[in-house]
C-alpha cells in the first residue's frame, strides 16, 4: 500500500494482466442478495481490503474515496443494504447490521479470498454516517484489522433520545420520510419505532469500553448539522476516553455531514490512517 498514489493513475498498459478491475458482486444476506462490486488495484496481491459502508439511505456513497483507496493499492468493496437502492427485501436499521455482519464474512470466505488476491489479515472497515454506525457496531470483529467512522451517526441514541424529545422525535420523521424514495418495505414510523426498540442495545456510548480497546480512527465534521457533534461524537469520545486514549483517535474537520468543501481531505486522511496501521 501506498498513499502517495491516492491522485496518480496507475502505470498499467491495456491487456496487462495486472489491471485495475471492477467485479459485480451478489452477496447472500437473509433471503436477499446484496448488490455490490469489488475494486481492485491490479497488483499481484494478496492486497488489504477495505469495506465501505455507505450512509442512510445512501445518496452520498463515497464512490471517490473508494477509487482513492483503490489508487492506493487496496481492493475495496461497496454495497447496497436490503431493501435499499433496488437490492430485494425490506429495508431496517437491524437489516443493515445483519448485512454488515455478512459482507465481512464474505470477504473472509476462502473462495473470495483467493478470487480476489485479499490480505486476510489486513481488513479495514470504512463507513460514513449510517455506515459510520456500522463500522463502530462491528469494529471490535477479530478479523477487523483497524477502522475508520466518518461522521458516525448513533441510531442507538436517536431511537433514545426521540422517546423523550418532541423535537427529536420531529427531526427523526422528517429524516426518515425524506429518506424514503430508494427504500423499500418501509415506512418513517417502521424506522422510528425500529430504533426505540432497539436504542439502548444499539447505542454506541454502550459500547465504549470495547471500543477503546481497538484501533479506530473517528472522523468529525464541525459545520455537522445532520449528526450533530454535541449529541454523536462529543458524548462518545468522552466515554471512550474513559477507559483509554491509545487506540481511538479523533480528527475534526472544517466541513459539513457529506465533507462537501473536503473530499479530497477525506481520502488522504483516510488513506494515511489506513497505510499507518498496515505498516506497524
């Protein structure tokens, strides 16, 4: 891996066996199919493997981090949840942790392994906002090298808060309806009572103490209005703090929830963390 590479295109000829490609993926989840793809770098391997979860409903997918990482050397995996973006089933929050759940199996599948030249140890989770979430509810998997939460947006704390906030609870519905076009099987009040259900289980604050014990990079933006910093990142930094300052690191960043001004901030930020823990 190299993150110097992130903005160069790679010296390849045309018909060398050794070229960047793009594989359709389909990945059993439940009853479904998962759309995805594969992106790989065209090196002769095994290469670090990098699955990126995108956010809710997944209108800003971080293509262009993907492809900066691939530059970099690594392949790197992109999805779409149940019930989302045309993928069959219904959507829900507990769906997309079950996917999650089950993309990392895949990568870890010794047919995929082999297929797809991959370092099995050296698997990085990568996800914004809602896949941010996802990235810290699974992070603490053994086969998890390291991992990078852009903007993590706590669905564990929304389903809580709203209980008891009407003006939370106001927020929560619009998000959800406006959310609504690429889902499927849903609806804004199936979502709402989904994360009350669940939102003490789901929380991440809960999670602090397991979290502190791995290698994580949390990425903030300051101008956040979506996640707000006072209510996802603040509280959660502070409770891993508690327990240890080694392994979680914090970046906050001059941007707003899709980092639309630091896009090319982002990769390089992202690209570098990954390189510092691939060389250790």
């Amino acid at each position: 891996m190299d993150s110097s590479k992130i903005f160069i295109d790679p010296e390849i000829e045309l018909g060398c066996e050794e070229f960047p490609s793009l594989y359709e993926l389909k990945i059993k989840s439940g009853e479904e199919e998962l759309i995805g793809a594969m992106l790989t770098p065209g090196n002769k391997g095994p290469n670090p493997t990098v699955i990126l979860f995108h956010g809710f409903p997944g209108y800003e997918d971080n293509h262009d981090l993907a492809q900066s990482l691939r530059r970099c050397g690594l392949n790197v995996l992109i999805f779409h949840y149940r019930g989302s973006w045309g993928v069959g089933g219904s959507f829900s929050f507990k769906n997309c942790i079950e996917d999650a759940k089950n993309v990392i199996d895949f990568v870890n599948d010794k047919k995929i392994v082999k297929t797809y030249n991959i370092d099995k140890d050296n698997i990085y989770l990568v996800g914004h906002s809602m896949g941010g979430f996802l990235t810290l509810t699974h992070c603490m998997d053994k086969r998890i090298k390291a991992s990078v939460a852009i903007s993590p947006y706590d669905f564990g704390l929304k389903g809580c808060i709203m209980k008891v906030d009407k003006n939370e609870l106001k927020d929560g519905m619009e998000m959800f309806s406006n959310a609504l076009h690429p889902l499927s099987g849903t609806d804004a009040k199936a979502l709402i009572e989904e994360t009350m259900n669940y939102g003490e289980e789901w929380k991440l604050k809960n999670k602090a103490e397991e979290l502190s014990k791995e290698k994580i990079l949390i990425i903030a933006a300051i101008g956040d209005t979506v996640g707000p910093n006072k209510l996802h990142h603040e509280p959660l930094m502070k409770e891993i703090y508690k327990y240890s300052k080694e392994n979680v690191k914090e970046i906050l960043i001059h941007a707003d929830h899709s980092y639309n001004n630091k896009k090319i901030l982002l990769s390089k930020i992202v690209a570098q963390y990954i390189e510092s823990i691939y060389n250790e």
